[in-house]
C-alpha cells in the first residue's frame, strides 16, 4: 500500500530500449509486473523509440539574412538523441536549401570530423529573394517519420539590407471608414524626388492586393487612400516603393485602421479539466491577431467580483491559481482598450486532478485530489520517462481524498521528462510534460570589459570563462558569431541549449525559443514554458496516429557498375575488372566483384574535396554505370508534405517566377561528363564573398547551358559552345575564364554509353576570411564584411578559460554575439553580447 508520501523505487527487471541495449534499472526494492502490465508500461515505450533517429543535429549558421552572391557559413553538431553525448558512427553530412514548396534548391555534402561539420555554401544570384530553410542530414538523423525531424534553419535572402529608399510617415487620419496616410519618400542621399511610385499591399496567404497608390510630388511627398473595409480581411502589409530607375523595394508597413486590437487567449490545465471546490493552478498564453505571442494585463472577475489579476512576462506566457466553483461566471477585462478572446476551461461537478506541485532539485511531487474517492479506489501505476528512457515506475493505491506522491528525479538528466499515471485497468488517468533540473547547464561569464564604442578597422578583444552549476571550471567548446544586427531575426532566434533541449523534442516550433535559456532568464519561465506544450507534442512519447514513409536509406559509399557490350549488343557484367579513378593527387585503381561493382571509398572523396573525379575503364568495349544512390530525400513527394518546415513566406506580386522553374541543382551523385579541366590560374577580383576567378582550359566535351549560362552545368546535359575568353559561372557559383582550343567545342551526346563518368566529391573547403590590421597599408582595402567573426571548436583550457581577438570592418553600427557553450557529454550554455562600430 502506498501512503500519501511514499517516495516511488525504480523497476528492476531489465529491458531493451532504443539501440536494443538491455539496460537494467538498479532499485532498493523490486517491483513485479504482470504481463499486462509490461504491455502498457513499457512495451509500447520500446517500439516507439525505435521510429525515433539515433542522432539529433545542432544546425547553425553565422547569421539570418543573406544578400545573393555570399557566403553562407555553417556548423553543424551530431548527438546522440538519447544521451546527448558525441556521436561520430556517420561520416558524411548532406545540406539542401529547400524554398517554400519544401523542394531541394541547393544540395551539398561535406565530411564530418570527429561528430562536427564546418563548412560553408555560395549563395548564387539566381536565388531570388525570400524565405528559404536549410536542412541537414545523415545515414543515422532520420529515420522512417520526417515530421519528427528538426535539422533545419531558416534563412532569409535579400537584395539588400539598408533601403535605397526612405520613407516616413507624416500622418494618418480616419475620415470616414477611410485613413488618409500622408508619407514622405526619398532616397538615401536624402534629397527630395518626385513621381516615385507608391503603393501599400496588403497580403493574406497566398492573396495580395493594391489597398492604394500614388506618386510622390516634387517634395517627395505622397498621399495614400485605405478603405477599411478593403484593407481589415488582411494580415500584413507591404509598402512597395519604385524610383526612377525602376529600383523596386518592398518594406513591412504597420497600419492602423483605427480598430481595436484583438487578443486570443488559451487556457491550460494540468488536466482536462477543473473540478469544483479543487484549487489548481492555470497557465495561459496570449497572441495577438497574427498569432504572436504578446503582452497582457487583465483582472479576473468571479461573479462580477474581482478575484485575481493576470499579467504575462516573456512570450506572452502566465499563470494564475484558482478555486473553480460550478454554476459561477468567470470573465476577464483588459486593462487596456483590447478586445479579448477566450474560453475558460470546463468545470465538473465530481472527479480527480493530480497537478504538478514542485520540480526540485532531488523530487517531482505530484498531488492527487479528487471530491469523490469512491470512484478512484485500488491500484494506479506512475512512470516517468526521459528522451524515451524509463527512469522509474511506481505502483500505488488511492487511500485519500488528497494525498501527495513524490518522484525522486536525481538522476535524471536536464530537460524535459513525461510523467503518466494509468489506473489498475491500465487506462490513462494522466499525462504530462515537466522541466527538470533547470539550473544544470553551463555558465559564461564575460573577464573583460567591451569598448562602448569601436572605431571601424579596430580590434576586439575577448575573454569569456565557463563553469558547471557548482561554480568548477570547465574545458568545453566554443561556438561564437559576430554579425551585423540588421542580419538578425529575433523570432527564428535559436541556440544550442533551446535546439536540444526544446526544439529537437518537440513536434510544435516553439516562439523565439532562444531566449528561455539566455543568462538574464529566470530558470521559472523554461517551466512555464513546458506548462502549456500538451504531452503529444513530445516525441518521445507514444504517438500511435504517426506517419510512416519507410525507410530511408541513405548511402555514405558510391557504387558502380562496369560492363561490357556483347556481340549481340546486351550488356553483362565484367566480374573481378578494373577501373581507374583520377583525383588530382593521384591514380587509383578500384576492382570490381562478381557482380561487376565497384566502390569509390569515402576516404578519396574527403582526399580530393571540391574537386570533380574521373572514373574510367581501361578495357575496350566497356562502360561505366554509376548506381542510382539518391540521397537527397526530397525528391518524395511524401517526405515534403509531411516534413516540419515552417516558412515565412515571403510577399510575392505579378512579376515573380516561381524558384523551382527558375533553377535545378545537381544532386550529390549526378554524373557531368567532361573530358579535361585544368587550372591555370586564379585572379583576386572579388564581388562581396564570391569565389576566386578560375581559368580553366580543356578539350572538347565543354558547354554552357541556355537557362542559366552555367558552363558544365550538371542540371543540363547540353548547351552552346563556350566562347574563347569568356566569363561563366561554375556549379559552384565561381567564376571560370574558358581559355580552351578556339577549336570549336561539341557538345556531348548523352544518350551515347561511356566508358567513363565524372562524379562530384565534397564541396570545396574554404577558411572564413578574418583580417588583421595590424599596419595602415592594411586598411587601404575595403572591408564590408557583415559578420565579423565566426568559428567553432574553440577550445577552453583548463581553467574554463578562452582569449580571442577580432577586427571590426568598414560597416557602422551594432553588431550582436552568440556564444554556444557545449561539452562532449550533453551540456550546454549559451551568452550574447553587442558592441557599437562607428
């Protein structure tokens, strides 16, 4: 029998779980279960961890916003998705950019050293501006349920950062049903210009319409007419602003129609719902009318009697304790002039509740409380399980109307953890998600003081110190960017704490989830935070309603075929042959089995990254296949649909082409044939980040597509002879002067066998550029680098101690640091910082 402090003991009896490795659960006492109870307790636990993917992805890039013709740095850390700890079982890490019809753009792969990725991608003009996600990858990252996966980040891609056009608002006056926005527009030199086209769209979805439009005046003035009834059925607005040039430029516009605000307001319980004459306490999270997360301040009225005020702190996020009564009328009133929208939760006569009452550092104390005890009489089991991992199962019986259990939780790991309660039937009497051991993380304090102001050029010092919750120093990793603020979006805003520990757990985004682990939050609003995410949005736990795709099987290893041509024209195998593989350091022979395969090893792919290898037959009458090892996932139609990608799309008009009819980017195994390249030389004219100008000469078999004006491009197999002298842009976005034979080129025929195939080994490997100005002949450069620093793997020493340095560059204004602080064992920490360039 169990009485209302009975502190629960671990199961003992071994299972298998997630990697089907027996781990046995060491108790003071033992615990027998039934077979029945094994069905319910542990047995769907087990299957279920089997859909979830053995690694979990920490994917970061140095900033949000990019302008085309960049560089876009990266880091990616692999986990294991139970223990948290490094996981290095996979040896190649594949990155797509996917637009907002969740198909490929962009693929890539790179080699992953000691479970991290450092690379980077070359952002080509052809993408046009908008909302893109980044998605990254492994053999052993996804499994057979993509809607649970979460390697992705979102950027954003500009045509530019600072407006060439300005625009400010004089007034706006309601005149019947109408407002009357008076603006004024100029450029950035900040003299007057007249006929400057405006217009304000107003966009829902897919819908976008002109609510008004006029021309500027000789003062750069303009007026603008919004009918309300035309402009309330939409949910953002653009004002569109085109010069004399025909520069188009595009800018969020906050109007006000003059209607009061509405705000929606959504009760949780800890339960269905309350009972009467049972206090609880309630959490809620208020929105605005597009669904943001915002402020509210409200009084609570019971029968028209005040019995409590609400207020939120961060996100929008509160909490409140009620004693509910049946048959009485609760209500909120705002405490300013917004219109709330709520319903306030159900309230039954009889039942039970059991609440969380207090996550410590050692307990998880749960209350049960119930006005009818009689209908809750015998036997109820709890369980408590972390990241698919059982950590304890309990047994108990209800005894009283109100009575608390306790739940050690001290050796469980930081984050989420789900605790369910079945009753002696085995059916579920309580489900719920809770936070625990907030405090265990890791700690950054800044040693040295930042200038308030630096000069441009100038040099930045840094010294940070990591320790444990107890104050011990720590030799842990750096992650640290420096970036230009008006690259940032706050609301997409992530770090390596929030990604492990919410987002990679949960099926829901959660809203600038960043910002619950920052130094200056309290360790309460993670919990409140957890309060309000029902127990079904955790994917560790049982989900029965799940989609499959079967499976994916994703290959680190290149596989040809080579056969031969018989006399009657049928191709066979050639079982234990040779072919020759030539990378740029060496010659390789590679033999083929029984079967007429062969395998081109990981390792030379790393060798010879950034380079194109030839592989070719020596034998006559022979050609080369490569197996179909499609690796980009998605290509199923399937996989897109039910993939977690959630994009703010961005305003499109007449004028705009879809991405995907616009550009085909060559898949990670896709054969271009070509018969000869060589460099010759590299010249150092550079646009922003673009790639050095590569001279390349070569005999026959080069072309240069129609669409894209791309030489060799593997997404065409076809094109028009290069010119002798010419500029082209590569596959990788460099620049490429063709300096072949004027012999003129042919183009090759595809449909003709080879006996020879050219593959794509990892994308080329670049140092993040990092100046030092150390003499003013240094400084005579221009420098427009809007991330001044980026680097991974910073290594603390003993002590907890790392000491960098950094350079501003020619571009003014405030620029924001994230530091990511991470061990090999799973814990982590994060800190931010700002200095001011003028």
């Amino acid at each position: 029998m169990m009485t209302p402090n009975t502190i629960f003991k671990k199961y003992l009896r071994p299972f298998v779980f997630f990697c089907l490795v027996a781990i046995p659960f060491l108790a003071q006492t033992q615990i027998h279960l039934t077979e029945k109870e094994e069905q319910t307790l542990i047995i769907p636990q087990v299957k279920h961890n089997q859909t979830i993917p053995e690694q979990s992805i920490y994917l970061q890039t140095d900033k949000d916003i990019y302008e085309t013709q960049e560089n876009l740095w990266f880091n990616a850390i692999i986990k294991n998705a139970v223990t948290l700890k490094n996981d290095t079982n996979s040896s190649i890490f594949y990155l797509s950019i996917i637009d907002e019809n969740k198909k490929p753009i962009i693929n890539a792969k790179y080699p992953i050293i000691d479970g991290q990725v450092d690379g980077y991608l070359f952002l080509k003009e052809v993408l046009q501006p908008g909302f893109y996600n980044l998605v990254g990858y492994t053999n052993r990252s996804i499994r057979d349920r993509s809607q649970l996966y979460h390697t992705t980040k979102q950027i954003e891609i500009k045509e530019h950062i600072i407006p060439k056009i300005l625009y400010k608002q004089q007034n706006a006056l309601v005149i019947n049903n109408q407002t009357q926005l008076d603006l004024e527009v100029l450029p950035r030199t900040g003299l007057s210009t007249k006929n400057i086209k405006v217009r304000l769209i107003g966009t829902k979805g897919n819908k976008s319409t002109i609510l008004g439009k006029g021309n500027t005046d000789q003062q750069g003035n303009v007026r603008l007419l919004v009918n309300h009834d035309e402009a309330i059925p939409f949910s953002n607005y653009f004002l569109e602003t085109i010069a004399k040039q025909q520069e188009k430029q595009v800018d969020p516009f906050q109007l006000n129609l003059g209607r009061e605000s509405k705000k929606t307001i959504k009760f949780y319980t800890q339960n269905s719902s309350l009972i009467d004459g049972i206090s609880q306490t309630i959490s809620f999270q208020c929105h605005d009318r597009n669904g943001v997360p915002t402020s509210l301040e409200a009084i609570l009225l019971e029968n028209n009697k005040v019995i409590d005020t609400l207020k939120t702190n961060l996100n929008g996020l509160g909490q409140f304790q009620i004693t509910p009564k049946l048959k009485t009328q609760y209500q909120l009133l705002p405490r300013g002039e917004e219109i709330l929208d709520y319903q306030f939760p159900k309230i039954e006569s009889k039942g039970a509740i059991f609440t969380v009452e207090n996550v410590s550092r050692q307990l998880l104390e749960l209350q049960f409380k119930t006005n009818s005890l009689k209908e809750y009489k015998g036997n109820f089991y709890v369980r408590l399980q972390s990241r698919g991992f059982i950590h304890y199962i309990g047994k108990g019986e209800f005894i009283k109307t109100n009575q608390r259990i306790k739940i050690p939780i001290g050796k469980l790991p930081s984050g989420i953890a789900e605790v369910s309660i079945v009753d002696k039937e085995m059916n579920s009497l309580f489900n719920r998600l809770v936070y625990v051991h907030p405090e265990q993380k890791l700690y950054i304090t800044q040693q040295n003081s930042l200038e308030n102001q630096y000069y441009t050029k100038s040099k930045v010092r840094l010294q940070l110190r990591v320790t444990d919750q107890r104050n011990r120093p720590l030799s842990a990793k750096f992650n640290i960017r420096v970036y230009d603020h008006l690259y940032n979006v706050d609301h997409i805003d992530r770090n390596i704490a929030s990604f492990y520990h919410l987002e990679s757990v949960l099926n829901e985004p959660i809203y600038n989830a960043g910002t619950y682990f920052l130094p200056e939050a309290n360790n309460d609003l993670i919990v409140q935070l957890v309060n309000t995410i029902p127990a079904k949005n955790y994917i560790w736990s049982i989900n029965e309603q799940a989609t499959n795709h079967g499976k994916f099987h994703i290959q680190e290893t290149v596989v040809g075929k080579l056969m031969k041509r018989t006399e009657n024209g049928t191709l066979v195998p050639v079982a234990f042959g040779e072919v020759q593989l030539f990378s740029p350091k060496a010659i390789t022979a590679l033999n083929t089995d029984e079967t007429g395969m062969f395998k081109i090893p990981k390792e030379l792919l790393i060798s010879s990254r950034g380079e194109r290898l030839f592989v070719k037959s020596l034998q006559p009458n022979t050609i080369i296949e490569l197996l179909k090892n499609d690796n980009t996932i998605f290509n199923d139609e399937a996989v897109r649909n039910q993939f977690p990608i959630q994009l703010q799309y961005a305003s499109k008009n007449e004028s705009t082409e879809m991405l995907e009819d616009q550009i085909r980017y060559f898949d990670i195994n896709s054969i271009n044939f070509l018969d000869e390249v060589v460099v010759k030389a590299k010249h150092k004219n550079r646009v922003k980040d673009e790639q050095d100008i590569v001279e390349y000469v070569g005999t026959g078999g080069n072309y240069v597509c129609y669409e894209y004006n791309v030489f060799n491009c593997v997404n065409h197999r076809s094109g028009r002879p290069p010119e002798f002298g010419k500029v082209y842009r590569d596959n990788y976005g460099r620049r490429i002067v063709f300096r072949a034979s004027k012999a003129k080129s042919v183009s090759p025929n595809i449909n003709k066998p080879k006996d020879y195939v050219i593959i794509q080994s990892f994308y080329p490997k670049k140092n993040f550029k990092q100046p030092q100005y150390i003499n003013q002949e240094d400084e005579l450069e221009l420098d427009n680098r809007k991330t001044l620093f980026w680097e991974s793997g910073i290594q603390a020493d003993q002590n907890g101690n790392i000491d960098l340095s950094f350079y501003t560059s020619d571009n003014r204004g405030k620029y924001k640091g994230i530091v990511d602080v991470y061990t090999d064992d799973g814990q982590f920490g994060v800190y931010e910082f700002s200095i001011n360039v003028y």
